[in-house]
C-alpha cells in the first residue's frame, strides 16, 4: 500500500467549499447514503475539514472561514510528495493558495490556483 495517503482513499477526491457543511453531510447521507469519516471544528463550531464515503470513493468538504465566495472547482489529490508538486504548480504558472504544511488531522498540504481560477488541494498523508 502506498504511504503517501491514507488506507482506503483515492489518489483523487473532490473537495467541496460550502456555506453550511453540516447542512451538505446531511444532504450526502440521505441522498447517497454517505458515511461520515471524519470532522474536525474550529473552536467557532465551524466545520474545518469532514470526510464521507459513498461507495468506494471519499468526498471532502469544509467551510471557508471569513464567509469568502466559493470558487468554481476545488479537486484534492493525494500526492507523494506535496512540497515538490507545490513547486511543480507554480513553475507550471499556478499561484498558491497556501504552502506546504502540515494539518493536525494527519497530512501536510498546500493549494494551487490555477490560471483559470480552479483550486487544486494537494497532500501526502503523514505516518503516524
């Protein structure tokens, strides 16, 4: 099994930005029946970071702190190394969203936007 991501999640998982994530892992659990993975707040309540399952693959949704408008597509992709793929974005003309760094639910990631407007979130899941 590969190290760069976690047991059981694709390379690729679509990333939703929402208004209301409790609100979209409801809608997810009674329209596919999506299982909730994981959910980590923010000391505001808000939802920082969730992961579900429908079928074999996972989505992952959050809310965008400081109400900031929701960009017209936001894909992550695991990766081995995320610090090289961030260099490789921004010598292929994508712009960072954020650095490479590492978050307290087990990856080191960074975002990219492209030159059309998309965001690319990209990690590698730490060991441990």
């Amino acid at each position: 099994m590969p190290s760069h991501k976690p047991a059981d999640h694709p390379a690729v998982s679509p990333y939703l930005l929402v208004a209301d994530a409790r609100g979209m892992l409801a809608f997810l659990a009674a329209t596919f029946g999506a299982r909730e993975l994981h959910c980590k707040t923010r000391e505001d309540g808000s939802v920082m970071h969730a992961e579900v399952r429908i079928d074999d693959s996972v989505v992952m949704l959050g809310e965008r702190p400081g109400g900031t408008a929701t960009p017209s597509a936001s894909t992550h992709v695991y990766v081995p190394d995320v610090d090289a793929c961030h260099a490789a974005g921004l010598a292929a003309g994508a712009s960072s969203v954020s650095p490479p760094t590492d978050q307290p639910y087990g990856d080191r990631t960074a975002g990219l936007r492209d030159a059309q407007g998309n965001l690319w979130w990209i990690g590698t899941h730490l060991p441990g």
